[in-house]
C-alpha cells in the first residue's frame, strides 16, 4: 500500500458515524428552542397547540447515556433491547446452522444451478422483499438475511455489496411505497383519520415502479462486476469478505446434502417462513384465522395448559421471534446429532459474530433520545407546520415531501415519525385542498428514501455491518439512485393532485 492510501480519509466506523451525530444533536439542544405540542387521549398531536418551554440542553453526560437509555426504553422512544435479543439469537442460530455444513453444500448448489444465469436471483429475490416491505413494514428482521444471501452473490461471481443491496433496498424500497405496512401505512392514516386504503392505487403505481427501477439498478452493478470483478465498489477488500463469509469453492464441496442436512435445511427454511408468517398482520387484512385457531387451542384439555400461553401469528413481534430463532436453533442441533456442548457453544459463537449489529441498533436510537430529551423534535416540526401554510396544493405537497427528508433523519422510525407530524400534517392539507392520503404518501416516501441511506437508521447501520460495507461505500453506490427516487417521487406526488382516482 502506498504511503499517500496509507494517509488518506478513512471513513469512521458506524459507532463513531453514530456517536458523533448523537453529539451534534446535544449542541443543537443548546441553539434549538424548546418546545411541546398537547396530544389528545390517543397520543396524537393536536394541531396548534405548540408552546415554547423551558430550555433542556444535553450535556456529555447525557450523550454518553443515550444508548444505554435508548436499549433500555426510555419513554417516548422504544426499547432497542427488543431487536438488539433478536439479533443475537439469528446469530446464535445461524452459528449452530453453519456447525451442520448445510448452508454450504446449500450455497454450492445453488451457484451450480444458476451457472450461467446468476443474473436471475436479483429479478427473483428482491421483488420479493419489496412485496415484505410493502405489506408489513420488513425492517430489522431482514438481519437474519444478510448471512446468507451475501456468501451466496459472492459464490456467483458477485460481490457483499450486490447481497447487501438486494435485502436492504428490496425490503426498503417496498417500505417507501407502503400499500398494507401497519407501522407506516395504516399509523399514518389512522392519525390522519382516514381509512388506509385510501389512495392505495397511486402507492401500487408507486410499488411497481419503485420496484422496478431498483431491480435493473442492482441488475446493472451486478452484471458489470461479474464482467469485471475490479468494478466492484469492495473490491478492496474482496479478498478478506471472502475469507470472513467462508466463501469456498462450490467443486471443493459435496454436491448433495446427507440426510441430516436434509432435515437441517426443512428447519432451517421453515423458521423464515414462521418468521415472515409472525410478522404479517393478518387480522387487519380480515383473516382471522391464526387467532381463532390459537384461542381453540388454548381450549383444548390439558393440551391447552401444557403449551401454554401462545401469541398467534401475525401478532407477534421480536420477542416472539427470538424465541423461535433460539428454539430453533436448538433444534437444528438436536436434529443433527451435535453434542450438547458443541451445541451451545456453536450458539453462542454466532451470536458473538453480530454483537456489534445489536450494538449499532441502540447506538442508532440513542439520536432520538437526545432529541426527546432536549425537547427540540416538537420545534423542528412546528416551524415545518408554520412555512407549509397557504400554499397552492401541488407546491405544499412538494414542500411537505421535502419537509419529511429531514424530519425522517431526525426520527428514523415510521411509527415514531408518522404519530408525531400526522396529526398536524393532514389538517393543513385540508386548506390546500390536498387529501390526507397523499400526505401519508409524501411522508412514507420521504421516510423510505431517507431509510436507505441515513447513518441514524439502525437498519441501514446494522446491514452494512452485517455486509462489511463501509457506508461511504453505500452512499456511493446509492447516489445516483436516490436522485432518480426522489424525482419520480415528486413527479407521481404531483400526479395525485390532479388526478382525482388516484387520491
């Protein structure tokens, strides 16, 4: 390495990117007026009802705290504690999946297969996870993805970035263009007071396209580093991601699973599927089957009591999840004849592996509780509720777009994000003549871009960890896609109002 590579601008890991951002934050509580708005019975902001309060700046001892306070749930934010167990337990799990060898004879199969046309998992996987995204907000459990699609890109001649890309612009994407997702879609509308079905068809034209055109973007990068492996963006440290993944070569591995990684593999596929079928909220889609099949259960003799108290699914959430990965990887030990020892501590070498990830995640929301803390986050949304005023309706939904880029930096959450503004956003549009459906539409799509780049997203931050891409290298990537986002974005929010079917 030269001496002038060796003296450049390296970019600063994702604690530092992190931690830097919770401090700067703790410096605006200083410039920032304070402030809080009243909320009604329900937790929404009342419109108006702003009032300036006493100063709170944070100090170094408050943004030293801020993680801890944000893993442990200081209201009004969330415990990360929740998704941080979570992690652990993918890892864990997939630490005593990888003892087994089934993911490699696995991986290896399926580069033979796709030889020649390994093009064709990107057209298959990431619509997938847009549909995720879409309809139930697939956010933090795509962490149980990473581990396994990226050793896959990179067996097919790929690279970590190409994996990266496909599980976390796929789910997010499907995020921004939000058709069913409860923790964006139906929260958003709910405060706004409007069903969630309205304006559903402008979100479908919003899915498609979306979809589509980050699809080809990661088609193109894929198929130009199969042609030409330095064009990778982590090519640099190709050598050492192939090294990290355990990327082997496919001719150097069985070509077909034994009976126990047969059996493995039936595991291992059907804890995703319970994963994803926990997650889907069914009874606001009208299907009330999950629960009306738990409560007979819980009636049943004996049975019933000897099972316990049961979650159905499309209610659960992480700590649920945990549970499963944990049992199940459990399982995965049982089922192939690992020794209780090796078991337990092939789980705990896996979930040593993404330690830092769950680590990240509260770090992230740490941002959050200084803003809560020094009571600016009201501020910031008054003087957005103050300059979108008495605006003609195409240019306040452009300005309201524009007003969610930032507003979503500052609250990466959708749920946090839609409970705080809806409530005063949708009323303004009714001035200008713009429906409350197309705000929650400006607002999940500001919130969508915004979580596929921001360092204060713990979804970003943790996959990039978990894909070893330094977010520099992301950005680069992301740029000129995120231009064309936002372009059509505020092309199609233009659309809606002066198409009336598409409100």
């Amino acid at each position: 390495m030269s001496e002038k590579t060796k003296k450049g601008f390296k970019m600063p890991s994702s604690f530092s990117v992190l931690l830097i951002i919770i401090a700067i934050m703790a410096v605006l509580t200083l410039i920032i007026p304070a402030g809080k708005y009243k909320v009604d019975k329900a937790g929404a902001i009342i419109a108006g009802s702003y009032e300036s309060v006493k100063q709170n700046p944070q100090g170094i001892w408050d943004v030293l705290m801020a993680p801890i306070n944000a893993m442990l749930g200081k209201a009004p934010t969330n415990a990360a504690i929740d998704v941080a167990f979570f992690i652990l337990m993918v890892g864990g799990f997939l630490g005593v999946v990888n003892e087994t060898g089934t993911l490699d004879v696995g991986i290896a199969s399926i580069v033979r297969k796709y030889k020649g046309r390994e093009k064709m998992l990107i057209l298959i996987l990431m619509p997938l996870f847009a549909l995720g995204g879409t309809t139930y907000g697939m956010g933090e459990e795509t962490m149980a993805f990473y581990p396994l699609l990226v050793p896959v890109m990179m067996s097919v001649g790929f690279d970590s970035l190409t994996g990266v890309a496909i599980v976390l612009l796929g789910s997010q994407i499907g995020c921004l263009a939000s058709t069913l997702n409860p923790f964006a879609t139906v929260i958003a509308s709910d405060t706004a007071g409007i069903s969630s079905a309205s304006g559903l068809l402008l979100r479908v034209i919003f899915w498609l396209v979306l979809t589509a055109l980050s699809t080809y973007y990661v088609y193109r990068y894929a198929d130009k580093v199969q042609k030409n492996p330095t064009a990778s963006l982590t090519y640099a440290t190709r050598e050492e991601d192939l090294k990290y993944f355990n990327v082997e070569n496919g001719e150097e591995i069985p070509s077909q699973m034994n009976k126990k990684q047969k059996r493995v593999l039936l595991v291992f596929i059907s804890t995703f599927v319970i994963m994803v079928a926990g997650f889907i909220p069914f009874k606001d889609l009208g299907i009330k089957f999950f629960e009306s099949f738990n409560e007979s259960l819980h009636k049943i003799p004996y049975l019933g009591q000897l099972i316990g108290n049961t979650d159905a699914l499309g209610t659960w959430y992480f700590p649920q999840t945990a549970m499963l990965f944990a049992f199940m990887g459990i399982l995965v030990g049982i089922i192939y004849g690992l020794k209780e020892d090796k078991i337990i501590s092939s789980f705990m070498n896996g979930a040593a592996d993404l330690l830092s990830v769950a680590l990240i995640v509260a770090v992230a929301r740490g941002i959050q509780v200084i803003m809560n803390d020094g009571m600016i986050t009201a501020t910031i949304l008054h003087w957005g509720e103050e300059g979108l005023k008495g605006l003609s309706s195409q240019l306040f939904i452009v300005l309201t777009y524009i007003f969610y880029l930032p507003m979503s930096f500052l609250i990466p959450s959708s749920s946090g994000l839609a409970s705080a503004t809806m409530g005063i956003m949708a009323p303004l549009g009714k001035f200008v003549n713009v429906p409350g459906s197309l705000i929650v539409t400006a607002y999940q799509s500001a919130s969508g871009v915004l979580n596929l780049i921001a360092p204060t997203s713990g979804i970003v931050m943790g996959a990039l960890a978990l894909g070893r891409v330094e977010i520099g290298t992301w950005w680069k990537f992301m740029g000129k896609l995120v231009v064309s986002i936002v372009v059509i974005t505020i092309a199609l929010l233009l659309l809606g109002t002066v198409v009336p079917f598409l409100q």
